[in-house]
C-alpha cells in the first residue's frame, strides 16, 4: 500500500500552512505491506479454488439438464409421429372400407346399415387422427423450443445405455453439487482456522525536511487479539458446524440418488417385461385376428364392420405398445442423461 502526507504541518500563527519554516515539518512518502503466512495463503487460495469449482460444477449440472430436456422432447416427438402414422392408416382403412360398402350398396348386395356404421366409425378415427396430431404438434414444438429450429424428420432414438450404480451416484446433479458445498465448508473452516494468527504490517518511508536531515522510518504492526476463544474459536467452531452439516446433506443426497437409480432400473426392467408379455399376447393375436377376418370377408363369411372392428383393435394395441416403448425408452435416457457429464464431477 502507498502512503504519503505531510506531519507536523503549522495550522496557527505566522508560520501556519508553510512546508518550510517549522523543522519538525515532514513530507513523507512511504509503502506498507501486510505479510501473510505461506499457511494463510494456502488456505485463501483453497477456498477461492473451490468456489471457482462450484460455479463450474454448476454449469455441468445445468448443461446435464438441458441435454436431458432435450432427449425427453425428441421421445415424445418422435413416438408422436409414430402414433400419428397408426391413427392416419385407420382412416385410411376406413376410406376404404366406406368405398367397399358404399359398391356393395350400389350393387345391392350389401345394407345402408353397414356402411352408417363405416361412416360414423371414419368420424371416430378422424377425430383420433386429430387429437394425436395435436398431441404430435405440442410435442414438436416443445423440441422446437430447445433444439431452435424445427426438423424436417425425425429418426429413431437411439439406445441409452444405463450406468453402474456407483458412477451415476457419483455424477448425480444433486450429488455432485452438494460434494462441492462440501469443500466449500472445510476451506472456510480452514481460512477461519488460520486466521487466528493475526496478520503483521510492515512499513518503510522517508521523509523530507526543507533546510533539515531526511528521515527514514520502518515500523511493524502487530493486531493484539483480545478474548480469542470468545472470537476466533467460536468463529472455527461454526465453520467446523457448517461442514458437518453439508457432509449430512451429501450423504442424504447419495442416498436419495441411489433410491432414483434404483427406481429408475426397476421401471426399466418392468417396463421391458410388459412390453414383451403384451407384444406376445395382445399385439400378436390381434394382428392374427385381423388376417383372419379379412380372409373371412374375402369369402363373404364375414360382414366389413368385422373387418373395421379387428383393424381397430389391432391399431389401439400397437398405439398401447408405442406409449409401453415410450416410457421404457424415456427412463433409459433418465438412467443415461440425468447424471452430469463424464469428467464433469470430481
């Protein structure tokens, strides 16, 4: 620190104001210089170190999110479209259908009945078609919102591997950011450790007399402590409470992201096993129904709402197994993408 003044300076009487006639006026210009310990350093650096670390550890847990955001929106987009093309091939079917009833009508062989019942049937499914077309167009737009652009196609999501159960502990947002807090605190109670030795201040300056000797003066100043177990200890003790305070929240978070990655596996594994157990018994023999009725209708053994009402099933069982694939595939990007980056958490 730079000092400079001027002492002794004459404010009454005939010499007042004047640098030059009173001897003992001294311009003086000097510099101080508060010395710390190699200790104290060390500790201020730590703790500066490790709020440079939060911030970082910050910036992973928000990029983790935002990519995990990102995933769950494609998902949704992408089943969407997938239930949108089962509903678009329903009315396509009843299109068809209609046509068929409507010529057999025309060629008498065929009643006014049926094809009413095609036709309010071909309401029925339009009005499906537009309510997933909605639901398809929401989601679009909420990838829109954080992709920045709307894409012209979308591909199949791809497989998201799950991680070991100790590495997505280790890398849970929570976690990692609740093990930075951590160190936080025991740098501060180590700077409040150290800071019980005071600080001492060295000074040098010179000083300049008109018509008289310079000076030169050097000085230390040593802070007198006063009732340091009233101040300095109370102040490590708090320190030292608050880092056994953030080490019972880490080991809180650990626990509640080993409940998530377990919950998580086991919807996974559940999941799976209803997907498989629902394509072998619902998905199946409603496609082999379908192929039995049209084959029955062929051979005029079958009327054509038979042939509507088995399509329909067949659809609303490949629609329940898309929302099935959906959620397995949106808790295998929670497993995969909640965690923080690899390398982001130390």
């Amino acid at each position: 620190m730079l000092r400079a003044g001027i002492d002794n300076l004459p404010v009454t009487g005939s010499d007042r104001f004047s640098g030059t006639r009173e001897s003992m006026t001294m311009k003086r210009i000097g510099i101080s210089q508060e010395w710390l310990s190699a200790d104290k350093r060390a500790a201020r650096e730590g703790a500066a170190r490790a709020r440079a670390d939060r911030d970082a550890v910050q910036k992973d847990i928000a990029e983790a999110e935002a990519r995990l955001q990102v995933s769950m929106a494609y998902v949704d987009a992408w089943f969407a479209t997938e239930a949108l093309k089962l509903t678009t091939q329903t009315e396509h079917h009843l299109h068809e259908e209609l046509n068929a009833a409507k010529s057999r009508i025309a060629a008498a062989t065929g009643n006014s009945a049926e094809a009413l019942q095609l036709l309010s049937a071909k309401g029925i499914a339009e009005d499906e078609s537009e309510e997933v077309r909605q639901q398809q167009s929401a989601a679009m737009v909420s990838l829109q919102r954080w992709i920045g652009i709307l894409p012209d196609a979308l591909n199949k999501p791809p497989a998201f591997p799950a991680p070991e159960e100790w590495d997505y502990v280790a890398r849970y947002p929570a976690v990692a950011g609740l093990k930075s807090d951590v160190e936080i605190a025991r740098q501060s109670a180590n700077v409040a450790a150290k800071e019980r030795s005071p600080n001492w201040t060295w000074e040098v300056s010179y000083g300049q007399r008109t018509g008289y000797s310079d000076l030169v003066s050097v000085g230390v100043s040593i802070p007198l402590q006063i009732a340091p177990s009233q101040r300095q200890d109370r102040e490590t003790s708090a320190k030292l409470a608050m880092v056994d305070k953030a080490e019972a929240d880490l080991t809180e978070g650990m626990r509640a992201a080993m409940a998530d990655y377990r919950t998580l596996t086991s919807d996974a594994a559940r999941l799976q096993q209803r997907i498989e157990r629902y394509q072998g018994s619902v998905v199946t023999p409603a496609r082999q129904r379908t192929s039995a009725a049209l084959a029955a209708y062929r051979s005029n053994q079958l009327a054509l709402t038979a042939v509507f009402e088995a399509r329909h099933a067949e659809v609303e069982a490949q629609r329940k197994l898309l929302a099935l694939q959906r959620d397995l595939v949106r808790t295998q990007a929670q497993l995969n993408l909640k965690p923080i980056a690899q390398g982001g958490a130390q």
